[in-house]
C-alpha cells in the first residue's frame, strides 16, 4: 500500500511564493489530523494533495484563483509549485512536482489572471540505487501517479481527496450518480473487459475451428506422407536392385563386346585372305591361258634350225617348269586358303550365332532397364516424387 510522507506549498492561495513563505507538512502514519481556524489552509491542503496526485485544479479555482493573487504580492506574476514525496505500493519513494504561473495582464482595460502549468516532474529510485527523473514531455505523468499510488483518478478525486462543495455528490441525481460510481468502480472499463473476452473468445473458437479443419487436413496430408515414403523407400530398393541387375549384365557385356571386337578383326583378316586367294585364282587362270597359248604355238611346223628349237624347247622347258612350279605352289597356297577359308567361315558362323545371342540378350537388357525407368517414372509421377529424373539419368 502507498503513503503519503510530505508535502511542500509555495504560492498556492495563502501561502505566500516567497522562498522563506513555503510550507511543508509532514504526514504520519497510520493518521494525520489537521485542524485550524477558517482561511489558515486546511482545505488547501487537501486541494494541493488532489492537484499534484491527479493534476485536476479544484472546482473555485476559476480565473487562477488557486495561485496566490499577484496583487496580494504585489507582482506581476506568482510562480506556485506543489511537491508531495511519498512512497508507492512497492514501498519506493517518490518525488513528484507541479510548477505553475499566475500572470497578471489588462486585456481592454480590464486586468485578467492568466494561470499555466510550467513544469511537472517525477522522481523515482530505481532498482539499482540511481535516480530517475521523468517529466510531462516524456510522460504521462498523471498516469503515472495512479499507477504508483495504486489508487485510480476517480476514487483520489471523489473519494480520498474530495472537495468539500463537491462532497454531495452521493446526494446528486441518479444518472450522475451511476456517472460518479462507474468512474471509481471502473464499471465501464469492467465492461470493456467483458466484451473484450467475449470478442476474444469469438476469436479464439474460429481459429479453433479453422485449427481443426486445418488438422483434419494435415493429418492427411501426414497419411499421404509416410504412404509415399513407403513407395518411395520400395521404389528406391526396386531402383538399387535394378542397377545392380545392371552392373552384373554390364559385366558380363564386357568380354562379350571383347570377343566381338575379335570377331571383327578375324573378319577383316578373312576378307584379306579371301581377297588373295582371288588374286592367285586370277593369275592361275593366267598361267593356264599362257600354258594353252604355247601348246597352240608348238602344233605348227618350226623353221628354226635344231639349236634354235633345243634351245626354245629348253627355255620353254625351263618357263613351263617354272609356271607349273608356281601353279602347284598357287594350288597348294589355295588348298591352304581354302582351308583355312573354311575354318574362318565356320569360325564366322558360330560367332555370328554368338554375336545374335548376345544381341539378342542385350536387347532385353535395354528392354527391361526401359520398363524399369517407365515403372519408376510412373510412380514419381503418381506420388509427386521429385529428383527421381535426375537419379535416373545420373544411373
């Protein structure tokens, strides 16, 4: 709970705004009696206690009354201040200032008072020992006052601090009456509250409702979930065991292409011997037309002398044994490319039979890797799996 400690007057009504005319009265607690003859201040005690807690002036104050009269003090203008220092609801003490100004101007003639607040000022003790001075520019003082005090503005100015001509205001008529109650019962911010929790509840069971809609949603969604990562975990093991099916027939591919390479080369070897035994078949033939063309010559009659013919015969002797020399060596060379002709086309054989079996498997490779790119391609596609491409193409 807070109290009130002490409280300094200078330049409010009676008390003069000289620097040895200020009053301060002290408080004690629990209570404090304050008692005097009339026009010595009482009430200007408890005008002062309202004004510097809530910053409200008392309802006679009108025309800057509540300052002393300049003309009492013979000035133009009277500075007033009230400073209370009291202790808030967590026992900390508080300083709190009010400074104003009554100025004395003749406005037509006429003179008029003219009252302004100068300056208010708070200060406080923080929790670290250092002082803290807050003022009306950087905050609302009055505000924080009630805040402090633990006391709401209506009950410090209709209950604690009331004036004495308001004092009847329980006697006032029902409206105002019900004014004044729900001011200091804070009725209405009561029912602010109320309908603030009423509105807020509103809300609050619309998110719900949109919450479980959105729930129900997401629990699909999570069913959805771990149903495609089971496909995809199988489609994952479907795809390891197909590259390993892949990996096996690209090994035994590998001496299979091999042997094929050699196949190539034994062709191309059995082409070029083929192409010679044609080569020695043509000059065969050659050496056989020759061989006719002389025994053509030999039939008709010779006019050479004995030498001549000894000497033809033996030259002819000698190219005849020559040719046949060569023709048997031209027949023993196509004995052995035939031969060897026929063991290239055997060989040929059975390796085109073997070149057709391994295409043939190797087709069904490529067949079943296709199917196994459609298979997972479709179930990507079905569940929405993305990357699967990119791991297709990478294998």
């Amino acid at each position: 709970m807070s109290s009130i400690e002490k409280l300094l007057i200078q330049g409010i009504r009676c008390y003069g705004p000289g620097e040895d005319q200020r009053v301060l009265v002290p408080f004690k607690t629990p209570l404090t009696v304050v008692f005097g003859a009339n026009g010595t201040g009482k009430t200007t005690l408890i005008e002062c206690l309202k004004y510097v807690t809530t910053g409200d002036m008392p309802p006679n104050s009108k025309g800057g009354a509540f300052v002393h009269d300049p003309n009492i003090a013979k000035e133009r203008e009277v500075k007033a201040q009230v400073k209370l220092k009291f202790k808030d609801i967590a026992k900390r003490p508080i300083t709190c200032s009010r400074s104003i100004q009554s100025t004395q101007k003749v406005v037509g003639g006429v003179k008029k008072l003219e009252t302004k607040t100068i300056d208010t000022s708070m200060e406080k003790v923080g929790e670290d020992g250092q002082k803290r001075k807050i003022t009306s520019r950087c905050a609302e003082v009055d505000v924080e006052m009630t805040r402090h005090l633990g006391v709401s503005k209506a009950v410090l100015n209709n209950v604690i601090f009331c004036h004495q001509e308001e004092s009847n205001w329980p006697l006032s008529e029902g409206k105002a009456l019900k004014t004044k109650f729900d001011e200091i019962f804070a009725s209405t911010r009561y029912t602010k509250a109320l309908e603030n929790v009423r509105k807020f509840q509103q809300e609050q069971n619309q998110e719900c409702k949109v919450f479980k809609v959105d729930m129900v949603h997401l629990q699909r969604q999570k069913e959805k979930a771990t149903e495609l990562k089971a496909d995809l975990s199988e489609t994952q093991d479907k795809v390891k065991e197909s590259q390993t099916s892949v990996s096996y027939i690209d090994s035994q591919l590998k001496p299979i292409e091999e042997n094929l390479q050699k196949l190539d080369d034994m062709y191309t070897e059995f082409a070029e011997k083929e192409k010679a035994i044609a080569g020695l078949k043509s000059k065969k033939q050659q050496l056989e037309k020759n061989q006719h063309l002389l025994q053509e010559k030999i039939g008709h009659a010779v006019t050479a002398s004995l030498d001549e013919v000894t000497q033809t015969y033996k030259d002819h002797k000698s190219q005849l044994d020559k040719e046949r020399k060569d023709l048997q060596e031209s027949e023993i060379l196509i004995k052995q490319m035939e031969s060897e002709k026929r063991e290239l086309n055997e060989n040929r054989d059975r390796l085109l039979k073997q070149q057709g079996r391994l295409r043939s498997r190797a087709e069904d490779n490529q067949q079943s890797i296709k199917d196994r790119d459609n298979l997972v391609t479709s179930l990507s596609d079905k569940h929405d799996i993305e990357g699967v491409l990119f791991i297709l193409l990478v294998t």
